[in-house]
C-alpha cells in the first residue's frame, strides 16, 4: 500500500514538473496504450494536464516557503524591508535638503 502511494506521489511530482508538450506526449501514449475512446482520451489528457498545472503551483508554493524561510533565518532584508529602508533615506535626504537651503 506505501509503495503504491509513493509511486503516486512521485508520479504526480513528474507530472507537475513536465512540459505542457511532455504531458500531452505522455497523455496521447498512455491513452494509445490503454485504448482508450478519443473522447475518453481527450478527458485523460485535459486532467492531467490540469493536475500537471495544479502540482507545479504546489511545487511553487512550496519552493518560495521554504526561500522565504531560508532567508529568514539568514537575517538577510527582503524587498518590503529594502522598501522600508528607502523611504526612510529619502525622508533623510528631503530634510536634509530643506536643512541646507534654509541656511
């Protein structure tokens, strides 16, 4: 039963990390292979390629979790604190601008 779902879990993995093309190529051969009715092939081929774009959208996910993570523990700034940190200097900057012309 676990290798079962392990073969599952990986093949959907292999799915959501192939081509559009690739799926399709693999949809139409395995459809082929089972003789399957065009209809019933056409339906094969729409949901894999639907779980294709569903599994690369979790890879997704979870590949910016676990950067967003990574940088997290590195201490490094990410785009909202440089965002931050700019409107502060030009805050600085506006003032100090201000500081030197009323002289």
């Amino acid at each position: 039963m676990i290798d079962i779902l392990k073969k599952g879990i990986l093949t959907g993995i292999g799915i959501g990390l192939m081509t559009k093309d690739k799926v399709k190529e693999f949809a139409k051969k395995t459809a082929e292979d089972a003789k399957l009715t065009k209809e019933d092939a056409r339906k094969f081929a729409d949901e894999l390629l639907k779980q294709s774009e569903d599994s690369k959208h979790k890879i997704e996910e979870m590949i910016d979790k676990q950067v967003r993570k990574s940088i997290d523990k590195l201490g490094l700034a990410n785009r909202e604190d440089l965002e931050k940190i700019e409107k502060k200097l030009d805050i600085l900057q506006s003032a100090l601008n201000k500081k030197s012309t009323s002289k």
